[in-house]
C-alpha cells in the first residue's frame, strides 16, 4: 500500500474519501478462520468482546490482549455461523493472533492463517453506497453486518465498516480476483450534476489521517502490549461481564484502580503539529506554574495535520491529573506549542451508521 498515489496525494486522496468517494488496497491486512464445533464459543473465551452479542451475518471489533492487559492486537470477527469465525487482525500480528489461538484452541477446532488467500478493498465516503451500486455490489445492509455473494463468478464478502468514520464497505476477495474487483471500481464513474467523476485510489498517508481525525487508535501506537483498552478507553469492546477472557483479571483490576493514564485528543491553538513520542507538559500559566513549574504529563501516540481542520491534531497518554478543556503544551522541535485536550472524534462526519 503506497503512501500517496501519483496524480493524487495525501490531501486529496483525503478529501475524495471526506467528500465522495476514496478505495484502499488494504490486502496487508491479516485474514484467519476459527472452525470447527465450538468455534465462536472458544473465540469468546479469548478475545475481549462479547460475540454473544451479535448475530451470524455480523462483524465486532475486538482485541486480543495477553495475561498483564497489553494489547496483542485489535482485529474485527466475522461471525458466520457457531462453528464458523474469520478473522481481520493488522498484518504484523497475524502469524502472532494465530498462534495464540491455535495453542488454546480445542481438539475439535482449527485455526488457519489465510494472509495470502484474501485481498480486501475498503471503498469508503459518502458517495461510497453509490459505487458499490453501479457496479451491483450490495450496499444496503446495516453497520457491521455483512454479505456473502458471488459477483461476476468470484465469491465475495462485503461488510458494512472501515477505518475512517465515514461510510463504507470492506470487500474481501480471493487474491488472484482482487485485481479485477479494483479495476470495476476504479473504471466507475459516478454521475456528478453535468461532470462524471470516478473513485480516486487513496494511500497509507490518507488512512492515518482520516483514522486520526475520528481517534481511531493503531495499534503499536495508541494500544500495544504496554497500552491496555483501559488506558486507551477501549472499554466499550470488551465484555466486562464475560466470566473468561485473555487478560481479564489484569484489565478488571486496572478499570478498578482508576489511576493509570489515558489516551486524549490534541487539538492545536498554533501551527504546531504534535507527532508521536513528543512530550506533552501542563502547568504553564496562571498560579500552577508560579509554584510547581511545567509537569512532564505525558507523551504523544499518534499526531498529524488534520486535513479538514487546517490544524495539528493528535492522541496522547496522559496523566490522569489532565482534564478535556484544560491547554498543555506539546514539545515540537524544542517549542512549546499550545494545544487544548478534547475528546475525539475531532471531525464529525455522518457515517458509519
């Protein structure tokens, strides 16, 4: 996956997938299957979400987290059937997911690597529906539910999400069709008053700042095996109630405790743009400084220019000490540049519900 394709570039790759319509070639990703008798029933004694929650035909978002609450990886679980669940972890820890769930896994149920079975494009923007429709690829299902259906002879599935807050699908195609679902997209145009415009391909420089405008966290940035949900306010993705998960005692003890740092937004009031490791300092102004001076608070995960905002923004592991609405100040370069903590999304978008 590029950064940026030629004749497009960041800018406006991003402003395609805000505006109308953007496909990313995110074939990278990792894809595994858990089958066999018991198989989501196993899968939920191990990743944090609760798959009692959704039906066949629906997707979640989940984590695999090791026994101290660190983060082994983020992915989203297709649920098929009980016996039947696919699986989308980040390419870097596909071979990593696999092996944990092999090695728990029962007798009667299996788990394979297939990263180089699958190519999956995510087509994405408001205009998104209307390119899946002109080439008569399903469009109308609801958010995290998805389709199996077979389109011009290739078996396909076409899930209702994606990584930028916008709406959209993610098509999941054998590898050797991928090239042909891609070029029926990108051949589309789609009416536009008395011009036509087509989709326009976006790189790995659009999807981390569309994802950081909506404080989608990366994993190995915002969550890691030293950043748990807790601390990264994942807690909504897992199943408090579930009796058994990897890492449960760690993550209920941490929830409990209530004194670890957490992952905020960054919005800047200059022209700074904080990136990742950069510092982040409180107690600047007013009688806080006069007495204690600049208190180191933390540090930056992930930063960037945000696009829609014209403004640098960021996510960042802070003290617990630090509040939404309170002004830090991040260590650009040696500067001080003045920014407000606030709770993403920083862009309000009307997808993906």
């Amino acid at each position: 996956m590029p950064i940026e394709y030629p004749g497009g570039g960041v800018l406006k790759e991003h402003a395609a997938v805000r505006t109308s319509v953007g496909v990313f070639d995110v074939s990278h990703l990792g894809k595994a299957t858990v089958s066999g008798p018991g198989a989501a029933a196993f899968v939920n004694t191990a990743l944090t979400a609760d798959l009692n929650r959704i039906a066949p035909g629906q997707a979640q978002y989940t984590l695999c987290c090791a026994p101290d609450g660190g983060v082994v990886d983020d992915l989203i679980a297709y649920l098929r059937t009980p016996d039947d669940v696919f699986l989308i972890p980040n390419a870097a820890n596909t071979a990593e997911v696999v092996r944990l769930l092999s090695d728990a896994a029962p007798d009667a149920v299996s788990v394979a690597d297939q990263h180089r079975d699958f190519g999956i494009l995510a087509v994405q923007g408001p205009r998104s529906a209307a390119l899946m429709e002109a080439i008569d690829l399903p469009a109308g299902h609801a958010y995290l539910s998805f389709v199996d259906l077979t389109w011009r002879g290739i078996p396909l599935v076409v899930c209702r999400t994606g990584y930028t807050g916008e709406h959209g699908y993610e098509i999941v195609v054998p590898w050797s069709d991928t090239p042909a679902v891609w070029d029926a997209l990108m051949q589309t145009q789609l009416p536009d008053g008395a011009d036509a415009s087509g989709p326009l391909p976006a790189g790995l420089g659009a999807r981390d700042t569309l994802r950081t405008e909506m404080g989608y966290p990366l994993h190995g940035q915002d969550l890691s095996r030293t950043i748990s949900p807790v601390q990264a306010r994942l807690g909504w993705a897992v199943g408090w109630d579930k009796p058994r998960f990897w890492g449960r005692d760690a993550l209920v003890a941490q929830r409990a405790a209530a004194d670890g740092p957490l992952l905020r937004g960054l919005l800047a009031s200059d022209r700074g743009i904080p990136r990742p490791h950069m510092r982040v300092f409180a107690g600047l102004t007013g009688a806080a400084d006069s007495v204690a001076g600049p208190r180191d608070v933390g540090e930056v995960t992930s930063g960037t220019f945000s696009p829609t905002l014209r403004q640098g923004i960021g996510l960042a592991l802070l003290d617990r000490s630090v509040s939404e609405g309170d002004e830090v100040a991040v260590d650009v370069r040696g500067r001080r540049s003045t920014m407000r903590v606030v709770r993403p999304p920083f862009v309000h978008v009307a997808g993906p519900r």
